[in-house]
C-alpha cells in the first residue's frame, strides 16, 4: 500500500497569537511539507483545487512544479483537478510539463469538485455539471493517447489534428478519477479502467464496501484486468506522540474550518464529543498516535477489500508549522513502516 498526503494548502493562524502566516510564507511552508515527506519515504502528495479565501491551492500545476524542483522520489499529484472547469488541453500539458521536471513522478486525480466556485468564475453553468465532466474526461484521455486528436464537442472549440505538446515522460500519464458517494461515478472510474481515488470525510468506512466493490465489478466487465483496478482513499488524516495531543492539536483548526464551511452548507457546528467519536477505531478520521493510526489504515484495507492508496488530508487552519512537520516525520517513518510490515506479514501467511 502507498502512503501519502493531500493538502488544499489552507490559509494558516497562530492559535496562540491570531495572527495569519502570510501567503508567501504559507506556500514556501508548504514546500518545506512536501520535502520532507519525499525525503521520510512517504509515496505520493497531491495537492487540492479550491477558488476560495480559505485556501491558496487555486493554481496546483505550478505548486507541484516547484515541488518537482526540491524532490526526488515522492509522486506528486492534484488532489483533485475540477476538469469540469478546466480546458483538458491545458490541464494535459501542465501535468505532462511537470511529469518532465519531476522526471516522471506526475499523476493527475480529475473530478468535478466538492465547491461550485469554479464554474461561475470560468463561465460555466452548473445545469452542466456532469456533462461537463463527461466531455472533459474524454477529452483527457484521448490527448493522453494521441498527440494529435480530431474531436468535437459542445464545451470547447473542436480540435483537428492539431499537435498538444510536451508529450509525458510516462506512457500514459496516469490519471485517477476522484469520487465521493455517487454511485455512476464508481461505475464510469471502472468501465474506463481508471484508477479511482475515494473522498470520504465521514460516515463509516463499511458503507463504501459496496461501492467500491460497484467499481470492481464494472472494470470486470469492461475486460479490465484486476491489477489495473487501483483503489485509493482519501480521508482526514494528523499524527502526533500521542491519542491526546493529536486530537487537541487538529481540532481548532478542523472547528474554525468546518464552521465556516457549515454555514454555506446547512451544516450544524462540529462538537468536539462528535470530533472525538470519528477517532474510534472505527470511525472516519485517521487521527492518533502512530499505532492507533497505523491500527486503522489496516482495518481500511481490511473492510475495503485492498487498498492501494491512503492519502491522509492534513490541510488545518489553525495548525503550527512545526506540528505539521512532526506529523509528517511520524508518518513516514513509524505509522507507514508499521502498516508496511503488518500487511507483508499478512501476505506471507497467506
């Protein structure tokens, strides 16, 4: 299993003085991150799309270049790219681009996007929202077979054999399809053969079982071969020495971030007896000491029926930058190590 990070790069506060890091300083704490977690053997960090205050992630191509720059091994990817708003010609050259700098370490992860903010900013209609994505996709995948492309459709000039370049130093690049809980999502990720990338942000992680096993069923049917069929899971992820300071550590920032979001959304507050009953063994968030959290990244896989990707979303408003450093130290080279040698000792007994 591949261990990673994802992070919408979140405008940051001091929690003891109120004070917000300044947007340069954040997106150059944000390198230090990815560096180290190349550097602690983590394997993948993606970075988010967002057009809003809260977040700085609004153009991730160029975030992922200048981490392809500072890196050597970790594979670096959006978290995800909202295709729906985007030009696929553009979104293929940019991932190709840093395919090249980072010398074949680029994945993209495409959805249509859990914000609406994108569309009405880029001219689009949410009446659209599927067909959008549906074209785009196409699109996509067509440009990462063939340079040139003959193409029509209703959300972009036609394309007639023009030349889309550079061409990716991976043949293909990859690309995943980012999903939440609909079902006809997990359907078109396995009828294509796409890797799927799962968003769960609550809820038991049991009740995906089913969907996942819709998305192995449909790539099944589809003529693709099981080892194409790639699952991963994105989920609220923090480690820290210990059960206690991880869950005092991210719970101001997950409360300010969650409220603001909450009250575009309908949502209730989030109560810290709530917060504290997703830390379970069995609840949504991967958040603990390394062993609790190793623990669950095995009872993922476990429910899950094979997971080949966890990517833990670490993005906290009100979270110090040494603290975050820390909880990628811990996850690389304990929880990560730990979870590595239970599921090799799984496979020799089996």
């Amino acid at each position: 299993m591949q261990i990673g990070i994802d992070s919408f790069v979140a405008v940051v506060s001091d929690p003891h003085t109120g004070k917000t890091i300044r947007p340069e300083d954040r997106l150059n704490q944000l390198l230090e991150e990815i560096e180290l977690a190349d550097q602690v053997g983590l394997d993948s960090f993606g970075v988010g799309e967002h057009h809003r205050p809260e977040y700085l992630d609004s153009a991730p191509a160029l975030i992922l270049a200048a981490a392809a720059a500072r890196t050597q091994r970790i594979r670096l990817t959006s978290a995800v790219t909202v295709l729906s708003a985007d030009d696929p010609v553009r979104v293929f050259q940019q991932f190709a681009t840093i395919d090249l700098l980072s010398r074949g370490r680029a994945e993209l992860v495409v959805g249509r996007g859990s914000s609406i903010e994108a569309f009405p900013l880029f001219g689009h209609d949410l009446d659209d929202y599927d067909a959008l994505f549906a074209e785009k996709l196409g699109l996509l995948l067509e440009l990462r077979q063939h340079p040139h492309v003959h193409w029509s459709g209703r959300f972009r000039p036609p394309l007639t054999g023009q030349g889309v370049y550079p061409r990716p130093l991976q043949d293909p690049l990859p690309v995943w399809l980012g999903v939440g809980g609909t079902p006809s999502s997990f359907v078109r990720a396995g009828t294509l053969g796409l890797p799927l990338m799962v968003a769960i942000i609550g809820g038991d992680f049991r009740r995906f079982r089913p969907l996942v096993d819709l998305y192995r069923e449909a790539g099944r049917r589809a003529g693709h071969a099981p080892d194409q069929l790639r699952v991963g899971i994105h989920a609220f992820g923090y480690v820290a020495q210990t059960a206690q300071q991880a869950a005092d550590d991210f719970f101001p920032g997950y409360e300010r971030l969650m409220t603001v979001i909450g009250q575009e959304r309908g949502w209730a507050p989030p109560s810290r007896a709530a917060f504290d009953a997703a830390l379970t063994p069995t609840g949504p968030y991967l958040i603990g000491d390394p062993q609790a959290v190793a623990d669950k990244v095995l009872y993922i896989n476990e429910v899950l029926g094979g997971v080949d990707r966890l990517t833990f979303q670490m993005t906290n408003v009100m979270l110090p930058h040494p603290r975050m450093l820390r909880a990628i130290e811990l996850l690389g080279t304990t929880v990560a190590p730990l979870v590595r040698t239970q599921l090799e000792a799984s496979s020799a007994r089996t």
